[in-house]
C-alpha cells in the first residue's frame, strides 16, 4: 500500500478553488495512478476529516519548446475533495479565506 503522504502531492492554491472553500470543496494535486478511494482515505487519515465524495480531473502536459526539439510538460491529475456537512473544515485552507 502506498504512503498517505504519495498520493496527495500538495494543494491547489487558485481563485477557483478559493471560491468552492465556503462549499467544502478542496482542490488537491495527486499522484497519477491514485484513484477515488485511495484519495478519500488519504485525505481522511491525513486531515481528520470525513469525505463525502471525490472528483478527479487529469490536464494533459502542455506541448513546449527549447529550438528545434520540443516536448511535453508532465501531466497533473487534481482532486476535488467535497466534505460532508457533519466534518470539521481543513484549518490549512480556511485560514486562506480570512
């Protein structure tokens, strides 16, 4: 089993994920091959909190150039993570909100 620490690489900080804070939604980074379950576990044993639902979005690597060779930027899959109403709030992100 992976560490807690692996999966969820760090948070998204973005006017767009401010604004879903009042909603109980946070936006988080995770690793590539994390899926739904292992983020709602992950974020559970890491922040104490309880997890209503998970939704995930994977960007693609933007197309980048050096000259004449180009590449590509690595990929990003980011989770929206929805708090149930019962939970207490991630202090890390509502004290962004204050």
């Amino acid at each position: 089993m992976k560490d807690v620490h692996d999966i969820i690489r760090g948070p998204v900080l973005s006017e767009k994920s401010y604004d879903n804070i009042p909603d109980r939604k946070y936006t988080f980074k995770v690793a590539i091959d994390a899926n739904k379950t292992e983020i709602k576990e992950a974020v559970e044993k890491i922040f104490d909190v309880k997890v209503e639902s998970v939704n995930i979005s994977i960007n693609k690597g933007k197309v980048k150039r050096q000259g004449y060779t180009s590449g590509r930027t690595p990929k990003v899959k980011k989770a929206i993570v929805t708090l149930k109403a019962d939970s207490k709030g991630i202090d890390f992100f509502d004290s962004m909100i204050q």
